[in-house]
C-alpha cells in the first residue's frame, strides 16, 4: 500500500479504512505518534498508539494514546485537563509512524513544560532548555503517576 502511495499524484484520494489498515505496527500492536502544535510547528511529545485508541482520536478529536506502563488506554489530558484536541492526522511514507498535528491546552509534558524535547544535548553537554509552566503536583495532584 505505500509503495503504491508513494508514487501518487498530489491530491490522490483513497479511502482512509484501507490505508490505516495497512498501517505498520510493532510486535505489541502499537505505532510511535508524534505530537506536533499545529499553528507553530512546535514538537511537543512522542506516544504510543493502538488502532483502539487511532479509531478513538479520529471518531472524537480529542487525542488518545496508549499507556504501556498502564496497558490502558490514555486520553490525553483526562487527569491533569491538558488536552490535545487533533486538527489533522498524517502518516510517514512507510506507514510506521504517526504525526499528529494538535492544538494543545497548557503543557504536553508530564513534567510540566510545553514539550518533552527539553534537554539539549549541545557537545559535551546536556542543556536544559526550558522550565516548567505548571508543576507537576499541580497537574496531577500528586507525584508523576501520568503513564
């Protein structure tokens, strides 16, 4: 299905049921999916997916992971209100990877910050470059207990 896709024309369409079907997940039935702001460009996380919670992002638009610590599904938000609301959804050329752009209230990040992608590794050192809007605690009423 890919390769059929790469060489499409700009504004190919094909049914989305027969693409997503095609999509390639890992060995537990998940797909990496990164979480892109949709105005500003800015990455704000990676998760995991299942087809369970792909069809419930698609059928809501509010984005939902899922959680392999919990082995549940993660609606994005549903303890610390910090929600990604899904504005469109892209696949990588070999269907193994998910972009989602969103628009995301507050912080991505479990530690508060607006992305995960805050540590900077400049040369021989690990940067950190930006502080946390929200702490933590604040959150989600007690100690990193949000996958």
């Amino acid at each position: 299905m890919f390769k059929t896709l790469e060489k499409a024309s700009r504004s190919t369409r094909r049914p989305a049921a027969e693409v997503l079907e095609k999509l390639k997940l890992n060995s537990d039935g998940l797909i990496p999916a990164i979480a892109q702001q949709f105005d500003s460009g800015e990455v704000l996380m990676m998760a995991w997916m299942n087809r369970e919670a792909l069809d419930e992002t698609l059928r809501t638009g509010r984005v939902c992971y899922y959680s392999r610590s919990r082995q549940a599904l993660w609606r994005k938000g549903e303890q610390s209100g910090q929600v990604q609301q899904l504005q469109s959804l892209h696949l990588d050329c070999d269907g193994d990877t998910i972009l989602l752009k969103v628009d995301q209230t507050g912080p991505a990040c479990h530690t508060g910050r607006r992305s995960c992608f805050y540590v900077q590794i400049d040369n021989d050192e690990a940067v950190i470059t930006s502080d946390p809007e929200i702490a933590p605690e604040t959150l989600y009423g007690h100690k990193d207990d949000t996958k």
